[in-house]
C-alpha cells in the first residue's frame, strides 16, 4: 500500500505552490465580500431622526390636540385630555394600544393610558385625564385615566403597545422618535424633545394645543403643525368618536366630491349664485356630497337645471339626510323604529342613524300620527327652525350646560322646550335670528333679535345650519 501511494502521490514545484496560495487567497477575499455586499443588501438601513419621521405623514393615527389645565385655576376645562385623529381613509384599530406622557426634560415613561378601540377614517378618540371642578366638562370621553398633566410644557406619545417606551427625551442625545413602537409624538412648550425642527407652542389653563386643519395638517414636524387656541366659550371642543367625520382634503385621501351633472365642478346651481347669502354653505355641503340639487328641469321652473331651491322648505325626511351626511354617521341599520319609515324608504337609514342616537324621537301621539301606528316621523312633514336646532345640536355633540338666565332670543325663553338647543347654536353663530322692529315682533328693553322657532326651515337655512355647525372653517374649491 505505501509503495503504491508513492506511486500515485503528485509533486509540485514551488513556484506552482505558490500560484495554487495566491489563487486560494483571492477566492476567499471574493467570498468575504460577496457575504458583505449580500448583508448590506438584506439589512435595511436604519434613518436618524432627521430623516426618518414617526410615521409617514397621513398613514396613521396622529395626536391632534393636547390639554393640561384641568384643575388649575380659571381653566378653560375641567379635565386634562388627549384627542386623537384617524386622517387616513380607512378605519385604525387599536388593541393594547397607549397614550404615554413626561414632563418636559423627564426622559422615563411612567404615565401610561391604555387604550382599545377602532377609529373611522376622520374620526377622532378622546382620552380624559386629570382634572378639577373648575371649568367646563369635555364630552364623554373615549377612554380615561388620571395621568396629571403640564399646561404649558410637556411631551406625549402614541405607542401602538402598553409597554413603557426606553428612556428617552432629549432631542440631542435619544429622541423619542426613534423608537420603534411610537406611533406619533408631540413635544409642547419647553420640551426637549419633539418631532421635526421645534416644539409645538405652550398651553395654558386657557388655551390648548392643537394640530392644524382640524387634524390634517401632519408634516411631521410639531412647531409647524400645531397651534395654541384660546378657549372663547365652548370653543375649541375637544372631539371623541361621537363627533362629526373631518376627512382630509390635502396628502390624503379625501372625500367623495361629486360634481352636479352638466357642470365640470361640484355645488354648481343656477338658483345659487356666488353673490347669494346662502352660496358658501350649499357649496361646502355639495362639495362634501352632503346634499344635492335637482337634475330634472321640470324641478327647476324658470332657472333651468341643476338647481337647488334654496327657498323650498325642508322635509324632516331631508333633514335627516343632510344632518347624517354631515355628521359622518355610515353604519348599517336593519331594524323599524317608526311605521311610517319602512327599510325601503328613501330616507330610512338617515332616519335610523340619527334614531339610534336619540337624536331624532319621533311621534308617540296618534293624532300627529295620522292612520299610522305611533311611533311615527312623519319623514314628509317640514321641519321647523327649533326642531332643526335640535337635531344639529344634538348630532354635533353640543351638550354643554346653557346658564338659566341666557337668552339670546326674545320669542325664545327658557321655558321653550328647544331652548338650550337653539342657545348652544346662537354661542357658536350658527343662528342669528331677525332684527326686532317689526309691528308683531316688537325690540323689547334689550332690543333682542327674534328666532321664529316654528317657522319651516328653509333648504338655503338648513344648509348655513349644518354648514357653521359641522365645517366652520369650511373651504372649498374656487368656482370657475
């Protein structure tokens, strides 16, 4: 055997030895990098704070408004509180989900909310907090804790779990932002840590910290996107999953715009030109597919379609339309509250919507009922300006205490069953009233204007009603 290896075994020359290590050698530095460049190309680059925001602007829920002065002295409200925003065009769940507060330069996360829940596609959710009998009470909250928080500097975070987030808080050395279960940020006053170049302003007992555009404006950038508001009467509300839909216009997903048929733009009528009194409100209604016209000419005597009919009354039926539209009510109903509204009535789910949330009642009396088994709507009948009231009140949550003493309207006495509707409305300049004056509606000793709450509600009033109500700040397209 080892006489045949000796035969079989193969010399090299070193020169040739020396060719066969080179050649190894550079096979091995290939290999090294090949494994090198194939890491780079599977590990994803991680972006500093400068480059990479919590989360891209638009596709998440974002912090929208922020309140520290429950509790102090002259506070605006009794509670201290975190609304959220949905600004995307899908529903967002939340399951162990938490709201997360320090102080300004704290860099622990001790004050943790947790939170469960789905958010609509421009919905909000609030979160109350701490707080004290001075003030006025927010809506009911979405959820609640007792987290103490500053009015006037502060930082909170959204996380999309209930662990508390790393140490962190300081801009310069571990921004919050970073971390990866942050959802959004929010560094207020003299916090050392926020998203983008700067802190959103200062809070007060009488002012709140809220992101722009009711919400939407979301460049990842705090000093840019929000704005300290002053508390003038019940305004700004903070807003939970009751409040109306706001869906974004701007780097999201907006709502539907239908144009009126035969125009290149929406909200365009015949009987609305732009220098009518009730133009901006039917316009902004229309231009949110709120409510509509009348494409058929033989509804448009004289004026030609499309046309609005802005000085027709209003049905409770439309009503309960415009009202729901306008509120972003859009779940499914199935069952009949009133025999006059079966499911296949034109304005059934409307009605139901509203029903189901005690903002509409009905008839309970046979005579108003009319050959129908009460309950009934009378969904054909017109509404009137004190039922109108109602209605938008109580869909737009304003529910806050009216003073006994308040009144806005001399033919609207507290004694009026509609009152504190109506006087909710006349606070945030969604009704005026007419001038006194008249020989049957005399200026009494405050020369107070009249409301003439059983007059029918006209669609050119519903439309300011709902309009100021639920898009104060409404803007629309130029008309061309």
């Amino acid at each position: 055997m080892g006489s045949a290896s000796r035969h079989n075994s193969r010399h090299f020359t070193p020169a040739q030895i020396l060719v066969a290590v080179i050649v190894l050698l550079l096979l091995a530095g290939l290999g090294i990098a090949g494994q090198q460049t194939a890491a780079k190309a599977a590990t994803p680059q991680k972006l500093n704070s400068a480059q990479q925001p919590v989360n891209a602007a638009g596709t998440n829920l974002v912090i929208s408004q922020v309140y520290g002065g429950g509790g102090l002295n002259e506070a605006g409200y009794k509670y201290d509180f975190i609304e959220l925003f949905n600004p995307t065009s899908q529903p967002i769940t939340m399951t162990s989900w938490s709201v997360q507060y320090a102080s300004a330069v704290v860099t622990a996360w001790e004050n943790i909310t947790v939170i469960n829940g789905v958010v609509g596609p421009g919905k909000y959710f609030l979160i109350s907090e701490s707080g004290g009998g001075v003030g006025q009470d927010i809506p009911t909250p979405d959820a609640s804790a007792s987290i103490a928080m500053s009015s006037s500097a502060g930082k909170v975070a959204l996380v999309n779990t209930t662990t508390p987030i790393s140490p962190c808080g300081d801009k310069t050395v571990n921004t919050c932002t970073d971390e990866p279960s942050v959802v959004d940020f929010v560094g207020y006053g003299s916090a050392a840590d926020y998203e983008g170049t700067g802190a959103a302003p200062a809070g007060s007992a009488t002012t709140t910290v809220m992101r722009d555009l009711d919400g939407c404006e979301d460049t990842d950038n705090n000093v840019a996107n929000f704005s300290a508001v002053a508390i003038t009467g019940t305004s700004p509300r903070p807003r939970n999953s009751e409040s109306p839909a706001h869906l974004c216009s701007q780097g999201n997903p907006s709502p539907t715009v239908t144009s009126t048929p035969g125009t290149s733009e929406c909200g365009q009528f015949t009987d609305v030109p732009s220098g009518s009194a009730f133009y901006p409100y039917v316009r902004c209604l229309a231009c949110r597919s709120v409510l509509a016209g009348y494409t058929d000419p033989a509804r448009c005597p004289g004026v030609g379609a499309p046309c609005f009919q802005p000085n027709v009354s209003m049905t409770r039926g439309q009503m309960a339309k415009v009202v729901s539209n306008a509120a972003g009510f859009s779940e499914g109903h199935s069952e009949v509250t009133f025999n006059d509204v079966p499911t296949s009535h034109t304005f059934y789910m409307f009605i139901q919507r509203l029903s189901s949330r005690n903002v509409v009642s009905g008839y309970s009396d046979a005579g108003r009922c009319a050959g129908v088994q009460p309950p009934c709507f009378l969904p054909e009948a017109n509404v009137n300006r004190q039922q109108m009231s109602k209605f938008v009140a109580l869909a737009a949550t304003f529910t806050e205490p009216v003073p006994s003493a308040q009144q806005t309207f001399a033919d609207v006495p507290s004694s009026n069953t509609f009152w504190e509707f109506i006087e909710r409305l006349a606070t945030r300049g969604v009704v005026s009233g007419y001038a006194c004056g008249r020989a049957d509606e005399p200026c009494d000793d405050q020369s107070r204007p009249y409301f003439r709450p059983t007059n029918d509600v006209t669609r050119g009033q519903a439309s300011k009603f709902v309009s100021l109500a639920f898009f104060p700040n409404c803007e629309v397209p130029a008309r061309k």
